[in-house]
DNA sequence: TGGTGTCATAGGTTGAGGCTATAACTGATC
DNA sequence: GATCAGTTATAGCCTCAACCTATGACACCA
C-alpha cells in the first residue's frame, strides 16, 4: 500500500533532525547547503504537512517541542534506513574499483550488508568498498578467480579450500496471516506443510533449496508454489490476502514477526538452520580493510 | 551528516517497490494514482539517479534487474520506517478524538509504540488510536482522571490502584565510541563512570533519574553532564567527536550497537534494569481494542 | 489479424521551492 | 545603555522539475 500523498519529504525530515540537533534553523540549512529562508519555509510546510506543532521558535534558537522530539526519533529511524541503503548504493555503483570487494548472497547483501557497510563507510571515509551479489556458488566461484577479496554465503555445507568464519545464524520459518488456522496452534506437522501449496520469495534460490533439501530428508517432496514473488512486502501482502503460508528467511520477517503482523508457525521437526559464513581464499592474505570489516561484524 | 544531494524520493522508492511487487509500470502507476507515463519517467529519473540499472523493461511487463532486488529490498527498510512514521503521526493526530487513548513515556513512544500502531492499524483499520506522550508521572495521572485507556511507563517502582503488565524490558547502558579507551576494557569500575563527565540525552528525564538513583544507592552522585543533547543521533555525534561516554536506553542505541558504530561498556557492579510496563486504571474496563493492542505486544 | 496489454517519447503547463533583500527581535558585550 | 552578532519571518521574483494528454512502437493471445 503507497504512502499517503503529502508525506513528508526524507530531505525534509533530514533538516528537521538537522535543526533538532544543532538548536538552530540556521545552522541546519548551512550544514544542508541552502538559504536560511528556504529551511524555514520548509520546515512551516513540514508542520502544516503532519498537522502539529514541531518546533519552539524565538530569536534566540529554535527547540523541539515534545511531540517533536518524538517525531524527530521517528524520522531518524527513517534516515537511518536511507544511509544504510546509500552505503549500500555505493558499493554497488563501486564494481570493480573498490579497495575492498566483496561478494555476497542476495540474502545476506539484503538484510546485513547495508548496516555493515555503513559503519565500515564510517570508519573508513577514504576507502571504498564495491559489492557483487550473486548466489553461494557464483560468489565461491569470484573468489577462486580471485575477482572479490571477501564472500558471504549461505549454503549449509564446508567449502574446501577456502578459509571461513561464521558471521550470523539464520533459519528457515514458516509464517502465515493472523487469521489462518495455523497461527494458532503450537505444531503442525511436515506432511502439512508439504501438502499445503506455498507463497515462495524466490530470490535467491538458496532458501527454495534448502527447502526441497530438507523436506527429502524426510521422503517428502517440497510443496509446489502457488506463487512467486520479487519482493518481500509482496509476498507479505500474498499472505495475508492468499491464505497461503510462506518459508522465508527469519532475517526477511523478523520485523513483522516482531509487530505480530505476521505469525511463525512451528513445523514439527522440521528445523532449518544455516550458518552464514564470511569466506575467503586462504592463497590470497586477507587484505587488512577485510580483517577491519569482519571485526566490527564482531 | 545530510544525506547525499541526489538521494532518491520516497515517492519514487515507493512506486519502485510497487513496480517489483507488481510486475507492471502501469499498474504501480494506477495504484499510486499517477499517470502511465509520469511513473515510467520517475522511474527511468531514479535509475540515473543511484547510477544503476534496475528494471528490464519489455512489452509484456517489467522486471527488476539482480541489483534492483537488492535495491527493492534496501527500499523496503526505508518504507517500513515511513510507514511506522505514518502509523504514530495518525495517532499524535487523533488526540483526544481516538476510540483508544494511549499515554506513554518518551522511550516507549519513540522506539516501540509505531511498530506497534501500524501492525494495530492494519488489523482495525477503522479504529483510530489516540496518542499522548508524556513522562510517567503525568501517564498515570491521565488514567486516573479517565483521559486516558492505556498507559505505558518505565518507572521501577509498582504504581498502586493500577494494574499492570510487563511488555518489554529495557536497559541502561554504558557506549563509547570504538576508539574510546573504555571500548576494549572488559569492566570499567563505577568510580570512574561516576567521575566522568557525560554527553546526555535528557528528553524524558526518567533515563537521568535512573541512574542517579543507581549511583546514590552506591553512595555515589551522578556525573555532571558536559552536554544536554535533544536527539539520539545528536548524542551519537557528540559521543563519536568529545571522546564522552554516555548513559542511555539500550533501545534508542540497539542498532548502533549491532553495527558497531558504538561500542558498549560493562560498568561494574552497575546494571539499570527496568522493565516497561503497560497499565490502566481497573475500575474502568479494559477496552476491547487495548485487549487486542496488548495481545498483538505478546 | 484484431484486440489488449505493455512501455517510451513529445509538447505544453503549472506550481513548488529556491534565492536575495529586508525587517523584527534577543542576548551578550563593551 | 548602546552596539553587535546571532536568531527567525516575510516579500517578491524566478526557474526548473514534474505532471498530464496524446501518440507511437512493440508483444502476446485468441
């Protein structure tokens, strides 16, 4: 569902923020590049946009009133989103000209890589950093050419030959609409599951496999898709609407599963976990900016 | 820092999404309410923009390139924000008009609340929430006085004549920047937190209490703040510049933390844990929609 | 071989938002 | 107390970005 029509712009909530940190109008429209009137015209408009009073001025400075120091946390976690996916843009526009290349899985470059990237960016203002996302084995393959200094996959199994280092855990987790009969009970059993036609994401076809290869290991085949979708907001809307569970990365879900507006369904034995590994060719030495990045992973 | 100067639209973001979610320009175009041609050259502006491809357009329909579904799923982030932004500018708006009036704390209101009102939203999308924030103290006097249904607070203490559900917990931590001395001390005593002085938040003044209460119950007065700061990301700038630690919810820093652009301290033998906690008056009935609201929290 | 869908281009219009210049006011300093 | 450096708001002008309608080119299905 689109945003409302007169939704605030980002570069406007960016000088709102601005003005909350620096206590001046002023101050923000220089930090942003524009004329003091330009701000403060903009900022008249954000508030007739949201309808509520944001700022407490005087020729003294400008504070937040109460509800604006709420806003303005609200819109930080907006701008936060918006730097993450600016990193994130950077080192894709990088290729091959970055100091540091990494090659990553569609899921990982999804939900870790921006927030990684950003405090590497951080950090390291003068080095650039260039992403190539491709599946597991199309990275493992960048690597042995030794066209990417840094991979991340997700493929359950050893890679020989290459160095590697958990970074995160992920699992595979059933999840349907508030209303569907499952989300209520406490267990539902495989052969559930692989009768009952899926909603599938179908991105990286990492997790279609590690499906098909779990179910097999219990002599069932995997459940045909219904449908296959290009985004996860849309297999969401799938789900709630289509009556259909899906099996999706907990890292995809995690937020609306935290919100409740989606609901994990435990699959009775069934549980696919999978390490995602940071790897490397051992032959080439890990550059440094490469030992950098996967210390702040932690 | 100002995000960059070309940094693409919400509304363009937005209708990307849409694209990828539909298979189709012209049906994104409908469902945002635009002109066939206005979204095709939005769009064909947002490519040029991040300097990548990210659709293949054909006569049967479009489809997002492999950087386009990374890129839609980086966007996604950026929308999930907006539409929490959304959610709690409704209910700021509704004041006292709401059919469920919630009063909450500045930390609860910030960093839980819209998650929670826009996964309610969708669910009764007819009700409106009304929403005040205001410090603890004034939360329970508001549902004394029947001006409010629901209150949410982070006091310690148990509030007489209310009654009460924990529905989160939360935590006061120590951060420095990575380049801090502290950041690689494995436990700082407290007597050096307490000599220190500290860059503080100071929006809802229930964090600064807490932790006085802390360091008097060890005999100890709090340090003096060198700055008084009104919003997160001021607090993690000055933090990062003035080489000052600072004392803060472990809520409104969960994601620097994560990514490593603040590092957490352990301060010995000092551990502020309070829980957050929903309450209402029990003469008045809980209302059906804050049944829900507080079944949805889980 | 229409018919219905897709997307792109062209041309014209409007309005939002920018800038400069100026005014009104506060608070600190001399 | 007067001046100076700081703040924000208003007025007027201008430009360019973005929209819409109309049309064309191509693909797929019946």
């Amino acid at each position: 569902m689109p945003l409302g029509p007169s939704f605030p712009d980002l570069a406007s909530l960016d000088l709102f923020v601005s003005v909350v940190e620096l206590g001046s109008v002023s101050a923000a429209a220089r930090v942003h590049g524009v004329a003091q009137p330009s701000a403060s015209s903009r900022l008249k408009h954000l508030e007739r946009q949201v309808g509520l009073q944001l700022l407490d001025r005087s020729p003294a400075g400008t504070t937040p009133t109460d509800a604006g120091i709420v806003f303005a946390g609200w819109a930080e976690q907006i701008l936060r989103a918006a730097h993450e996916l600016q990193a994130g843009l950077a080192a894709f526009r990088a290729e091959q000209h970055g100091r540091l290349r990494i090659a990553a899985s569609f899921t990982i470059a999804e939900y870790l890589l921006p927030q990684w990237l950003q405090s590497f960016s951080q950090e390291h203002p003068a080095d650039s950093v260039a992403l190539e996302v491709a599946n597991s084995a199309h990275v493992i393959e960048r690597l042995r050419a030794g066209d990417a200094d840094l991979g991340f996959i997700e493929t359950p199994s050893q890679v020989p030959d290459l160095s590697e280092r958990v970074v995160e855990h992920d699992q595979l987790v059933a999840v349907v609409a508030p209303g569907h009969p499952w989300a209520t009970r406490t267990l539902v059993p495989v052969e559930a599951l692989a009768a009952t036609p899926l909603v599938t994401r179908e991105a990286g076809s990492g997790t279609r496999e590690a499906l098909e290869s779990a179910l097999e290991a219990r002599g069932l085949t995997a459940p045909p898709a219904v449908l296959e979708l290009g985004s996860t907001s849309a297999v969401r809307s799938a789900v709630l609407l289509g009556n259909s569970p899906t099996v999706i990365s907990r890292l995809a879900v995690a937020d609306e599963l935290a919100a409740g507006s989606l609901v994990e369904v435990s699959i009775e034995g069934l549980a696919i976990d999978r390490d995602l590994r940071a790897v490397w060719a051992p032959g080439h030495p890990l550059p440094p900016l490469a030992t950098d990045l996967l210390a702040s992973i932690g």
